[in-house]
C-alpha cells in the first residue's frame, strides 16, 4: 500500500450516526415552565444531595412532579400520560438534572418500566401499573443481576417453574437499586432448561409487597443505601404478570438498555461539582483553574450534543445501541474524572473534612464515581458492544 | 442530510477520493481540479455567483477533505470567499487564501509588514488578512519576499513580506481565528474518522498469534475508545457548523468549544491508530502518516488547547456559575 491510496472503510464497520437535535417547539418555554416548577416546589437540599440526584429519592416530590406532568410525559393519555414529543422530556429531564432535584424516586419506572410495560405489556398489566406510575405514586426497580451474573447477564439462574395458572420463584436478586422503596420489579427469571443462555429468559412484573418476596439492604462504601438482595422464596407470580412470550425476556431487555444508556443522566452526575467549582473560582481564577473550566465546559457540551443526538435517534425510531453505549461510556468517563481532576485543582488548602459545599460534594463524589461506570453496563461490556459494531467480533 | 447535501457530499468524496491517489502530482492541476468544481464557493449565496451552501454544507465537504487527507487549502479558501462576501468586497481572481498571523501597519490603503503560517502563501493568488478589525486582500504578486515553510504534515505554511502594499478592505468584526479554527474542527473529523478506519480495516487483517489482532480484547477496546473520541469530535463539529449558521458565523462558545474538543480527541487518535499498526504505520512508504501528521499540525493551527481553554474558560467565568446552564441552553433552543 502506497502512500498514495483511498481510505475506504470496512463494509461491516458502523460508527456513531449524528442526528441534530431539532429543539420541539417551545423548548425555551417549556424550560421555563421547570425552571418556575422547581423554584416552587423543590425541597430545600443540602449541597450534596443535589449530586447524582437521580439516584436521590423524595416522595413528596416525585408526586408533585406527577401532579405537574412531568412523569410519563410521552405515554397515551389513556394510561395516565401526557402525550409530550419525547424531545421535551428529554427537556424537562436536563433541566431537573441541571437543578439537582431528587428524581431518584420515580426515575427507574419512568425510564425503564414503564415504557417496558407499554410496548410487551398487556392491557390488563397497563391498566394496572402505568397510571400510578405516571401519578408518581408507583415506584419501580430492575431485577436483572444475581450474585452469580452481573454483567454476563445471560447466565441468570433464578428459575421460574411452571405452577397451575402461574409460576413458583425461588431465588435472589443482588444490587437491586431502589427496590426498598418500589412496589414494582420488572424481574429476568429463566423459564427455559436450567445451564441455558439467552433463549431461557422471561421477564415478569413482581409486586414486592407479595409474601414470599424479602428486601435486605445493602450499604455502599459511602454510607448511603441505594441498592438492595431481593430474596424470593416460593413466590407465586399469576401468568397474567409475564411480560411478553416465553423466552423473549432477553430481546425486550436488550431493546430497554438503549433506553436507558444515553439519557443526560450519564454525563450529569457531577454537574452540581463543577457548578460549585465555578462558583468558589469567582471572577479572576488563575490560568490553571480557567483552563479546567474551559476543558470541562468543552467536554460538558460536546457530550450534550451526543446524548441529544442520541435522544433524536430513539424520537425517530431508529435503533441507537451503538450510540447509546458510546455516550454512556465516553459521558461516565466524564464524570467519573471531573471529581479527580476538581480535586487536582481546588485551592490546596480545601479541607475534605470542611463543612464548605465544595468539600461535601467533592467527598462524596469522589467516593461513589466508581460506580458510573458499574450501573447500567459496565464499561467493559459497552466497549464489547461499541467493537461489535466496529466489525471487530 | 437533505438530497441536495448528499448531492454534494457525493460529488466532494469522489472528486477528493481520486485527488488523494493523484496527491504527488503538482499543485497547480490539483488546485484547478477543486476549483473548476466551484468548492471555493460554496459559502456565497447564489445570487453573488456561490454556490449559496450553508455552514452545515462546509462541515459535510470539510470533513471529506479530512478524511481524504487533500493536500490543498479548500477550507481556506472557502472562508476567505465568505469573509470578502460579508464584508461586500469583491471576489479576486485565483486561488485566495487566509492570514492566520499578521504584524505590520495598514496606512492610507497599503499595508507595510508580514503575514505568516499562510496556507499556500507560495501558490495563492490573494490572501485575506484581518489587522485591528479591517478586513484587508494582498496581492501575492505584491509581496517583496516569501519565505516558505512547512508544518510537520508538509502543508505549505508560508510567509510573505509587504511593503506599502495597496490593498482593497473593509471593516470587519468578525474572529478569524475562530472561523479558522471551524474549518481545522471539521479537517480533524475526518481525519479522525479515516484514520478509525484504516486502524479498523488493519486490525482485521493483520495476523498474528493464529488470529487477526482484532480479535484481541485489548485492541478492541482501545480501538472502541478511538470511536468514541471520532464521534466526539464529529459530532462536536456539526453542532458548531449548525451555531456558525444560525449565528452567522460568530458562534464564539461553540467553536472554541468544538476546536478544543478535537484537539483532545487528536492526542488518543493518533496514538491508538499507531500502536494498532505497528511498525508498517511508521513508514513513509504507508499512507496513515498523510493522516495523522495532519492531525498533529492541525492540533496546533488556530489555536492550541491552551488557547481554546483559556477563551472558553473567561466565557463560563465572565457570565458566572449561576448563568451557565441558562447560557448553555438558549444557544441550543429555537
């Protein structure tokens, strides 16, 4: 091969398609209408709760966000929804992240379960779950890993057995985020031969109020109780609470990970950091700290451009995996650098064990970043994912 | 991508494809092949003679030139049409260029000083220059002297002395660096792209250890790790092609947000894409140095990251924490 040649690319080799985000109309007034929303009703919080915040749960708060529209913005009216273009929830979710409101409560069923349940779910099953969840009454987790899968998925072991008109369930859910506080878990159960792959797999809805079903905390290295072990000990789950036909469990959960990959929460999480950051720099910072400002404001913003290129993807029916998986590993490595590189810049007389906003927050970030690039898919599996595409496996 | 876009990314890949394989030819039969094809004004409205293309059009046709490595200043080029447009000077004959540098006086009409880092200066027709907020348009045939010099990709980056130099000019408030720098974001996009490819097409083809190399995990993700840098910096790039339309070309957060986004990505590009090659890479004989050596030098044309960061930075501190992400939002509503 000659210096003087044509580049021309693998015919099996796919890359990131740019789709330009076409704001809804009244973008602009629909943020001021959350903007005025959040003024009026976000609880007064401490500065560290206002980083991660979507895995920061309030009750009250996620009601009143129901009340006002804002949860199941884009579902059928006739299941409690507000028929919203999916760019403008994707609007109203950037601003309540921007904020740091604690969206942590309803965020799981308003992203995952609930569109789960309107696509492979049946009437009756809609009728039952989605207005309560569009009400913020109704709260949801994901019962996908085991202590023996977490990332190799396929491999799930807690079985389903055919009992009468329904199913016997025993076993155990691990790293179960929120399910302390949902009624609801959309579970990943083998219904097929036990040893058996992604074939066996069926996903069911679990009320976690039923007897049979136990809820164990599990603390994290911070302190803080996000992720639980749901225990299941001969539940019986009616058949009318499978979701979609036997063995297709592991087809719908691939179709609800795009969903949940490249959503502004996957660059945000500290976004309530950098803000503080700016603020302590004040208006004459030194050339070290305005040229980590500017890094990061350019980092934020391409980003941004990428999540709601991705977002116009899933508003137009394509199929964004491949996108999906590069904005969350590109965005978690984003997030998880800028506590480290905040760190590496504060004044060096910032204390950690100070009471001063920048401190909490920092403290607290630096401790639980680890885990952006666990939830969700870890990055090795998304790397896995975005070679495939390349045509590299 | 509309129909008429596609037309034109059609027409600028096919033409700037068989350029890359005729790239030892001379300048002069290179040159006139892009301009008979009216490249060069793609920027000016139809109603002047352009071609009356958009930003977005110059992003899609800027990145091919990137990905086809084209030894020739298009960009350049088609700036300096947009810039004369603009400011209501008359289109010059020839190839016109752009001063990314000048120091001297302009006096009465005439300029007396020197302009350097010039793309082509040797070859160029005219060179469009700014100096304290005037738009001025050399002659080549003017300058007393030319001193030519390369960046390390071998692009002609020259300078060019003037004295008392009659020149036509024209206020103007407009940032050429910055819109240098737009043009060096969509170069660096396609360059980042082409370079994925050839390190892709490489890694499935290269044997070792009984099995192509990119079957190695540890490949993939490094390459998967170069894609997601390509697709920051493409997609950086349309979103501040998209702000130069919308803003005529004065979209000041944008592109020092988008040039310094690609200079970050150029680093782990160039470096993956190497690695992955191995030695054959690193010859000349090969043809990923036409790539990645641009990509070295355009990291540093219009702006370092030192530059982009710091400008960007005195923005968010200028308009304070409490505004940014108002800020950040209403440039990319309506």
């Amino acid at each position: 091969m000659s210096s003087s040649t044509q580049i021309s690319a693998p015919q099996s080799m796919r890359t990131f398609r740019v789709l330009p985000f076409t704001p809804p109309p009244g973008a602009s007034g629909l943020r001021q209408q959350v903007r005025a929303f959040l003024a009026d009703n976000m609880p007064p919080t401490d500065a560290p709760y206002r980083a991660n915040s979507w895995t920061v749960g309030d009750r009250e708060f996620s009601r009143k966000l129901g009340q006002a529209g804002y949860i199941a913005m884009i579902w059928p009216k006739q299941y409690g929804g507000h028929e919203r273009h999916p760019l403008e929830r994707y609007i109203v979710l950037e601003e309540l992240l921007a904020a740091g409101a604690p969206v942590g409560m309803h965020w799981i069923a308003d992203r995952q379960s609930g569109p789960l349940i309107l696509r492979f779910g049946t009437e009756k099953q809609r009728m039952m779950f989605l207005p309560r969840i569009a009400a913020g009454e109704l709260f949801g987790c994901i019962g996908m890993s085991e202590p023996g899968s977490g990332s190799d998925l396929a491999s799930v072991r807690t079985r389903a057995i055919r009992d009468g008109d329904g199913w016997r369930v025993s076993g155990q859910k691990v790293w179960t985020t929120n399910a302390h506080n949902a009624g609801l878990m959309i579970a990943l159960l083998r219904t097929g031969e036990p040893g058996g792959r992604q074939e066996g797999l069926t996903q069911f809805l679990i009320d976690l109020t039923a007897p049979g079903v136990t809820v164990r905390p599990i603390i994290d290295l911070a302190g803080g109780h996000d992720f639980n072990e749901v225990f299941f000990d001969d539940l019986f789950i009616p058949d009318d609470m499978r979701v979609g036909a036997e063995g297709d469990g592991w087809k719908q959960v691939t179709a609800e990970l795009s969903l949940e990959r490249s959503g502004p929460e996957r660059y945000m999480s500290c976004f309530a950091l950098f803000l503080e950051m700016v603020r302590r720099a004040g208006p004459t910072p030194d050339a070290a700290m305005t040229a980590l400002i500017g890094r990061l404001s350019a980092e934020m913003w391409t980003l941004r451009h990428m999540s709601m290129s991705t977002a116009a993807q899933l508003a137009a029916g394509n199929d964004p995996t491949l996108e999906a998986a590069i904005v969350k590993d590109l965005g978690n490595s984003f997030e998880q650098e800028l506590p480290r590189l905040v760190q590496a810049a504060a004044d060096a007389d910032l204390d950690l064990s100070s009471n001063e906003d920048l401190a909490r927050l920092l403290a607290l970030l630096l401790q639980i970043s680890p885990s952006f690039s666990l939830r969700g898919g870890t990055r090795e599996i998304l790397r896995g994912i975005i070679a495939r595409s390349l045509g590299l496996r | 991508m509309n129909d008429d876009q596609s037309l034109l990314t059609d027409a600028a890949g096919r033409l700037f494809g068989d350029l890359a394989l005729r790239r030892e030819e001379d300048f002069t039969t290179l040159w006139t092949l892009v301009e008979e094809a009216g490249f060069p004004l793609l920027l000016v409205p139809e109603a002047d003679g352009g071609f009356g293309g958009r930003w977005r059009d110059a992003f899609a046709v800027l990145r091919l030139a990137g990905y086809h490595a084209l030894p020739l200043p298009l960009g350049e080029a088609i700036l300096a049409a947009w810039l004369l447009n603009r400011c209501n000077l008359a289109q010059v004959e020839g190839l016109t260029t752009i001063a990314p540098r000048v120091e001297g006086v302009f006096v009465e009409g005439r300029f007396t000083g020197s302009v350097a880092g010039v793309p082509w200066g040797q070859e160029a027709a005219n060179i469009v220059a700014l100096l304290n907020g005037t738009l001025i348009v050399l002659s080549c045939g003017d300058s007393v002297s030319i001193e030519p010099h390369e960046n390390p990709a071998a692009e002609a980056r020259d300078t060019l002395h003037f004295e008392r130099a009659l020149a036509p000019n024209a206020p103007c408030g407009i940032d050429l660096t910055a819109l240098g720098a737009l043009i060096r974001t969509a170069q660096i996009a396609g360059a980042m792209d082409a370079a994925l490819a050839q390190s892709i097409a490489y890694a499935n083809e290269r044997v070792q250890f009984g099995k192509p190399i990119g079957k190695f995990q540890t490949l993939q993700h490094n390459l998967a790790v170069f894609a997601e840098e390509a697709a920051a910096v493409n997609c950086a790039g349309q979103a501040a092609f998209a702000a130069a339309d919308k803003y005529d070309g004065v979209a000041g957060f944008e592109i020092a947000a988008a040039k310094l986004r690609a200079n970050m990505a150029v680093g782990v590009g160039t470096s993956t894409a190497h690695q992955v090659h191995g030695a054959i890479g690193f010859t000349r004989e090969y043809s990923l140095h036409t790539l990645t050596r641009r990509l070295w030098s355009w990291r540093s044309e219009f702006g370092n990251d030192r530059l982009w960061s710091q400008r960007l930075g005195d923005q968010v501190i200028a308009a304070g924490a409490a505004a940014f992400w108002a800020n950040l939002t209403e440039r990319s509503d309506a």
